[in-house]
C-alpha cells in the first residue's frame, strides 16, 4: 500500500501549523457554504387547497420560514420536475408507495432527457428519476413536494454525435451543505468534466436536509384546523434528522445499481464521490453494516472530499449549531454520534472499497484533523487509500474547481478514478 509520502496523489506537504493561521477564513467559507447564518424567506399567500401536481406559477404555500437555509425552491420548479418525471412514466401519478423508474435504454436521445450542454467533448444529457416512495413529515402540506425535492435524483450522461455512451463508469455524488442546505441542481457543474470530458455517468442526487421547517398561520390558513393541521402537530417542523439523510442516500445508491445499466452507466464500475457533509455520508455508506449492504459489492471505489470521520471529536465551538441540528440532542448524545461516525466501522476484516481523502489549506475547523487521523486508522489496519492536500484552496473552492478539468482537484480526483478502475483488487489487504 502507498503511504501519503510516496503517492503521486499526495499533493504538496501537510503543515498542521497551517491549519491555526486560516481558522477564520475557513470558518467563513463554511458559513457561507452550509448558511448556518439564519435566513428567512417570506413568500405570497394562497389558500390551502393545493395541488402538488398542478400549482400556480411561482405560487408558493402562505408565509414559510426556513431556518438554515434560503434557498426554497417555488412550486414552479417542483412542477417542473414533476412534468419531466411523469412525461416519461407509464404512471400518471406519482404513486405515495411506487417511484416512477422508466426503463429508458432504447429511447432516442431527446426522448431519454435535454441537452444540458454541447460545449464539452461529449454532448451531456441529463434526466431526473424519483429513486424512492414518498415518506412522511409532519407538516401534511408539504409531503408530495417534499418527495418530488428530496427522494429525486439527475443522471447526466454523455452523447458522442451518433449514440449515448454505454457502459461507462459511473460518478455517484452526494452533495455538501451542512446536513442542513443544498440541492442537485446547484451541482449540475459536476458533470462538466466527468461526463463532457471523460463520457462517465455522473448522478447527483437530493437528500432529506435537517433544516427547521416553520409553519406560520395567514389569512387564508388563520389556525392549523383550518389547514387541515391538528394543533397536535407541532409549530415548528423538523425536515428530517439524523438517519433519514444515511437512508436517502443508500436508498439512492440502490436505485442506481438496479438502473444505471439502463441509462448507459456500467453498475460494476460505481464510485460514490461526496463533499463536506456528503463525504461524511459517502463515507457512512461504505462502512456502516446497516446501509448499503446489498449495493457495496458495486462500489469500486470512494472519493471523500473534507469529510468529518469522527464527528465526538469535532470542534464543538464551531460545529455545536450544525451538528444539534442534525443529530437528536447533539454533542451530549455521544452514542448516536458515534452510530453516525465512519471510524466506528474500521475493523479488521471489513470489506472495504478503496477511499480517496482530500482535505484543503483554508479547511473548516476540525476537518483537516479529521482527514489525517481517519487516514491513520485505515492504515493501521491495512485498508488501501490514498490521501491528497490541495495546497491554496479552501472548502468551497476545492468543490467548484469540479468543474474545470484541468484544476488540481479534478485531475487529482480523475486520475484516482482511472488508475483504481484499471485494477481490480480493490478489496482490503486481508
């Protein structure tokens, strides 16, 4: 096995004093990333008969306030994406209990998706899948938009003039943001340089947020009764906690082993790549006993960029907001965190697949630590992975340089692709 010193992916030297001098440009990036700052949006009024099938332009439900998070999206978008799902379904309804998963790998290309660009060496096609039934929440209003947001995922694939791409290895990315924020449509620059470079399937998918979901009464809905809400459903709604985002996300990783086939991805050839909060949940899903189980064996490989291993040892002044908002009681809950932490599954003998750590110059508190020491663990117990240091960039810069093929991260990151992808061992040392 490589050690970091000697690895060609290992770029520049670690100087842990480095880490004490950018602690607040880091913090703000995070903050600007995850938007811990607290954000309102007030939006227009309507009366509470909606349809979530077919809602006014840019009409949204009453006042909403989100704590978290600004970036609401308006049921003119959800109407959108659920036109693209339903128009290639056989369902005409998106069922409570059955995701629409059209079989879609004879269709012609603008009968399979739209042309996201034609700038890049390969034409990319994007398409958006429903990979799980609808679940509940407490907020009754909210329950078909939610499904359509957060159990939805966008298969971006590559066109080469005369035909798709078939059997192409395929990037699975699990978006950052916190656990709190964060949609797959902000990482469509994902697929820039996977898909419009290299011709891989790049699939992005939603997860359900921890963010707060707050219901305040209006003039068309002046109680909860009237709305159809009994004053037994709290004030305030909670999206999600901890582990509904894990299920998400393993839920997706189903879904894409049993149809990416059908969408011109090689289901043997998957390398689940996440960032921030989606490099934790990467990492969770590859070595937790209770997810994935069915789907590791189709893992090849997992590309964890500024993840948090071993979330007891975070830093509590910086991370006691996000980490209280995700996890039922927090910091003093130190059992659930652990459940929740990847270096809890580090034992000898796991099956594991080949990770990939990347950590950045102007880090988040607590994660450049976190990157070091979980590369430690895997070594003391012979699991192979490699480590990199992106020398100048910080936490947001290192995700959006995705998009350029030629940045550091990117050529690092393809490179691992490639090279793990060539060879076939790709299990412990065991």
């Amino acid at each position: 096995m490589m050690t970091p010193q000697n690895n060609r992916f290992f770029h520049n030297t670690h100087v842990r004093g480095q880490m004490r001098g950018v602690i607040l440009a880091a913090t703000l990036a995070l903050f600007l990333l995850s938007g811990v700052v607290w954000a309102f949006a007030e939006e227009s009024l309507h009366s509470c008969d909606f349809n979530a099938a077919n809602p006014a332009p840019d009409d949204v439900h009453g006042y909403e306030l989100y704590t978290y998070t600004d970036s609401l999206r308006t049921d003119a978008a959800i109407q959108r994406i659920y036109r693209k799902l339903t128009a290639r379904s056989p369902l005409t309804d998106l069922s409570v209990t059955v995701p629409a998963t059209p079989a879609l790998s004879s269709a012609a290309p603008l009968d399979w998706g739209e042309i996201v660009t034609v700038t890049t060496p390969y034409t990319i096609y994007k398409a958006d899948f429903v990979y799980a039934p609808s679940f509940l929440t407490t907020d009754m209003r909210y329950t078909d938009r939610e499904s359509y947001e957060n159990h939805a995922l966008t298969i971006f694939r590559g066109h080469d003039g005369h035909d798709f791409l078939r059997d192409r290895p395929v990037v699975f990315f699990v978006h950052g943001g916190g656990w709190v924020d964060g949609y797959r449509d902000w990482y469509e620059f994902v697929a820039e340089s996977f898909t419009g470079v290299k011709g891989w399937v790049t699939v992005v998918i939603d997860y359900r947020l921890t963010s707060d979901q707050v219901f305040v009464a209006d003039a068309y809905c002046p109680d909860r009764v009237t709305c159809g809400q009994p004053d037994s459903i709290a004030h305030r709604t909670k999206a999600a906690w901890y582990p509904d985002n894990i299920e998400d996300v393993a839920a997706a990783l189903q879904w894409v082993v049993a149809h990416v086939g059908e969408h011109g991805g090689d289901p043997n050839k998957i390398v689940i790549f996440g960032h921030s909060a989606g490099a934790h949940l990467v990492s969770l899903l590859a070595t937790h006993d209770d997810f994935a189980v069915d789907s590791r064996p189709h893992i090849r490989g997992v590309v964890s960029m500024s993840g948090a291993y071993d979330l007891n040892t975070l830093n509590r002044l910086f991370w006691t907001p996000i980490v209280s908002q995700t996890f039922v009681d927090g910091f003093s809950n130190t059992d659930l965190l652990a459940q929740a932490s990847p270096t809890t599954y580090l034992t000898p003998g796991l099956s594991l697949p080949s990770f990939y750590l990347l950590y950045c110059q102007l880090e988040a508190p607590s994660l450049a630590d976190q990157a070091l020491t979980f590369s430690d663990n895997l070594t003391g117990l012979g699991f192979n992975h490699d480590l990199s240091y992106l020398a100048g960039y910080s936490h947001v810069d290192e995700i959006a340089a995705i998009a350029d093929i030629d940045a550091t991260p990117t050529r690092l990151i393809v490179g691992w692709i490639e090279e793990l992808l060539a060879n076939r061992v790709y299990l412990p040392l065991f």
